[in-house]
C-alpha cells in the first residue's frame, strides 16, 4: 500500500473507484475501472492498494497529473506551415475547423476533447486543459487531421506541427 498526498489548495472527493480534485484552474474526474485497486481518501492522504506494485505506481502518477491539472494545467502548441494556399482554422464548439487545407473546398474537422480550449493566433495554436489525455489527444487530432495523403510529403510540407 502506498499514500498519494495531495497538495495544499485542492479539494478532494472519492466516491467508489471515482476520485475528483477540485483546484484553483477547475474541476477534474477521474474513474479507475476495471482496476483491481482499492482506494481510500483519509484527510489530504489518498491510500492506494493494489495487488501488483506497478499498478499503485500507475494509480499515483494519474493522481498527481490530476493534481498538477487543477493547479496549472497542461500546454500544448502548435505551428501552421504553408506554403501553397493559406491554411485557416475556425474553433467551433467541440470541433476545429481546418479551411482551405492544399487548396480543398471541404474543411476538414478534428474533435475537441474534453474541456479543452483551442486558441488560434496568427501561425500559432495553443490546446489548452486539465486533463493531459484530452490535451494530447487534442492536438494529436488536430494533427491527424491535416496529413498528407495522396501526394509527395517531401513537395507538399503543408500541416500543423508540434511546435519544439
């Protein structure tokens, strides 16, 4: 058995299997099914057992992303390149529109996931949120969503890339 602590500041609540921390940035939920782990919440100490060790491991890891995710949250950002036609996007409610991608009529369309926020400025787009997974699979999808397909990737180096 090991204790996760939680941090100065953040709220938390454990019903079941389903712990929720409440922090100055927001409110974050997270269920740990289909995990043979028991938890028990004891003041600001969450007590995690399990019956394999790397799953207590697992188990404090998610805890502390949830806590640094009410605390600060979490950053992704990313670049616009073109060189053919001008590439646009348009954030509308869960979805991100990609206009005028390699000239395309249609826009193409990547899911918002989560709570998160995209914010485009200019070249630059920032994927704001709480939870790290919905981050990164964020603007994983709005990657995905401008890939090259049926043409030379090495000619046509249009996208949004993970800013280094």
């Amino acid at each position: 058995m090991i204790t996760v602590e939680i941090p100065e500041g953040i709220e938390a609540s454990l019903s079941g299997n389903t712990l929720r921390l409440k922090g100055k940035q927001g409110e974050v939920e997270r269920e740990f099914r289909g995990t043979p782990v028991e938890l028990r919440l004891e003041g600001n100490k969450l007590a995690v057992s399990a019956k394999s060790r790397a799953m207590e491991g697992t188990v404090r890891a998610h805890v502390k992303l949830m806590a640094k995710g009410v605390t600060d949250g979490f950053e992704k950002k990313l670049v616009i390149k073109y060189a053919h036609f001008p590439i646009t996007l348009e954030v509308k409610g869960d979805e991100v529109l990609i206009k005028n991608f390699l000239g395309e009529k249609n826009p193409r369309r990547a899911s918002v996931q989560g709570s998160c926020k995209v914010q485009v400025k200019g070249q630059d787009v920032s994927v704001t949120g709480m939870c790290k997974e919905d981050v990164g699979q964020t603007a994983a999808n709005i990657r995905e969503a401008t890939k090259v397909r049926k043409k030379d990737v090495r000619i046509f180096q249009d996208g949004i890339y993970m800013e280094r």
